[in-house]
C-alpha cells in the first residue's frame, strides 16, 4: 500500500516538468492576516484554500506589496493552499 500526500503529488509534478518554484507565507503561524509570494506568476484566481477536513475554503485575496494577502482571521487550524498553475501546496496555520 502506498500513500501519497498532496504535497507528494505537487512535488513529482514539479520535477517532472523541470520546474522549481517556491511559495512562501508569512506569518506562519498567522492570527489576522497572510501575505503570500512565488517566484512564479501567480494570480488570486491561482489558489485554491482547503481545511483539514479537505473542504474547499473560500477566501478573498487582495494584492500586496510581496505578493497577495488575505486579511483576515480564520477559525484556528492547519489548512492547505495550492497554486493550481504550477501545483505546489503549502501548509498554512491560523492560530
């Protein structure tokens, strides 16, 4: 039996194609609001949030000085957001 994350399946895919990218959120941990940044294009309609449940989780993203921002506190947990463009996922962590 083999089990593979998200993070698995957006890491093979990002070596697959040759492509390094980074996306990166500060803070993380967060309480009120994230920025996020890559060194690939990116877009608000790029990424998709999820809760620990997997359940798509809506949010709206403004731009920022290093990248998009999202303002504002969500119920604390661990959630996941992917870059549908290049498929990498990232944990993020609302405290």
């Amino acid at each position: 039996v083999v089990i593979l994350t998200i993070d698995d399946c957006a890491a093979g895919l990002s070596a697959i194609s040759g492509q390094s990218t980074a996306m990166l959120a500060s803070p993380n941990p967060f309480v009120e609001g994230v920025c996020v940044s890559s060194n690939a294009p990116m877009s608000a309609s790029d990424l998709l949030m999820f809760n620990g449940l997997g359940e798509a989780v809506e949010v709206e993203w403004s731009a920022g000085d290093q990248g998009l921002r999202l303002e504002t506190s969500m119920t604390p947990g661990v959630y996941l957001l992917m870059n549908l463009q290049t498929r990498q996922t990232i944990r993020l962590v609302a405290q």
